[in-house]
C-alpha cells in the first residue's frame, strides 16, 4: 500500500472532516431544542398531546436515515408550491436538505433519551418539589431538567457518536462530508485502502474527543449525585 498519497491528500480529508463536524454540530443543537419539547409532550397526561410526538418518534425511528434524506432532497423538489416558496433556496441546497433530515431523525432519538431521562428521575424528587410548593415550571426549571441533564449525558454522547457515523450518507446526496470527499479523492487515485483508513482514522479521533470531552462534563454534572443509566434507543 502507499500512504504517500494519504500525505498528498490529507489536508482535503481535513476539509471533509470539518464539513461533517458542521453538519453533526448544528444537526445536535437544532435537534436538542426541538427534542425537550417533544420529551414533555410525549409525558404529558393527555392523550391527544402525547399522540403526536409518539407519531413523529415513531416514523423517524422507524425508517432509514437514508430514506429520510432522501424524501427531504428528492422529494421536496417535486412540489411546485415548495419550488415557487421562500423555502427553496434553502430546500435546493444538498448541505441544508442534509442538516434537515438529521435534524428530524436525531430529535426523534433525543426526545426518547430525554423522556427516559425525565422518567428516571425518582419519585421522591418530584413529590419534594411539591411538598415546597414549587409550580410546575419551578419545578422542570429548578430540579427535573438539570437533574435530567445528568442522566442523559452518556446516552446523548452515544447518540452524537451515531450522528457522526450516519452524517457519512450525507456523500449520497453530493456534500463533500469525509466520506464523500474520500470517494472523490479514490476516484482521481484508486487507493480505496488507503484513503478509507485514513478516514476511518479521522472519524475514530473525532469519536475519541467527543467521549473525553462528554465523559469530562458527566463527572462534572454528576459530582454531587448519583447516576441513572438509561437505555439508548436502538438505530438499527
């Protein structure tokens, strides 16, 4: 094998890298924000309110990461009304249709890891911050959610870890991601192996910071107390 080519080519790796790190980061925050909401809803007493979140969790952990990038890239197209709306020029554009779907797939994901997180907590917590006669919202801004934050911190690091991994079929729709930019560079070089391990390196050392950098903010947030493990929802 020669690795000489892995030298010549590296710094476009390293492009490709920070593309799939722009699309796992904002994929995490916008699905984080929309997942608290969909976690309260789907633990919310009524019926109806619960329905709808679980309608929503079910479809995008029911269906391929793969699909879902593609009913978002191809299939909006197909619509005059979204060609002739303000969304377009968004909806055209490979990069935001891959920030899209995983957007929607990893709220789904995180929205379980949270209503298990929330659901874990004890019920001696819940029925403290009644007897001191916190309101509701005092008591998801003062106790559950920080407590909660806690708790989901090893399966939120897992879920980023299996976002990173999938953000590879982001190649499939055109992104040079690291994976699709290995796929350009074996094209021009037929190195597979090379190039490929290489790869694999890279998004091995981006796992490893990640888990140093989430197990770092665990010790901290759960210096004082003790941690529930819940169970990470299955992707495949």
């Amino acid at each position: 094998m020669d690795f000489s080519v892995v030298v010549e080519y590296f710094p476009r790796l390293l492009e490709g890298a920070w593309v799939s790190l722009q699309l796992v980061i904002v994929s995490i925050v916008l699905g984080g924000v929309f997942a608290l909401p969909i976690a309260l809803a789907r633990i919310s007493p009524v019926a109806w309110v619960r329905a709808v979140p679980f309608a929503y969790i079910f479809f995008f952990r029911g269906t391929p990461l793969l699909v879902q990038i593609f009913l978002v890239y191809y299939g909006a197209s197909q619509f005059d009304v979204v060609r002739e709306s303000v969304l377009w020029p968004i909806l055209r554009e490979p990069f935001w249709c891959a920030i899209i779907a995983f957007t929607l797939n990893t709220s789904a994901y995180t929205a379980e890891i949270f209503r298990g997180a929330i659901q874990a907590i004890p019920q001696g917590e819940v029925e403290a911050c009644k007897v001191v006669g916190m309101t509701k919202f005092q008591m998801y801004r003062r106790i559950l959610l920080p407590r909660a934050f806690g708790i989901v911190l090893p399966a939120y690091g897992n879920e980023i870890i299996l976002m990173l991994k999938g953000s590879a079929l982001a190649s499939t729709i055109t992104i040079l991601d690291l994976t699709g930019m290995s796929r350009t560079i074996i094209a021009r070089t037929y190195t597979p192996m090379e190039i490929f391990l290489a790869a694999g390196a890279i998004y091995l050392v981006i796992s490893i910071v990640i888990i140093a950098i989430f197990r770092q903010i665990e010790l901290r947030q759960n210096r004082y107390l003790g941690t529930l493990s819940i169970k990470v929802p299955d992707k495949g």
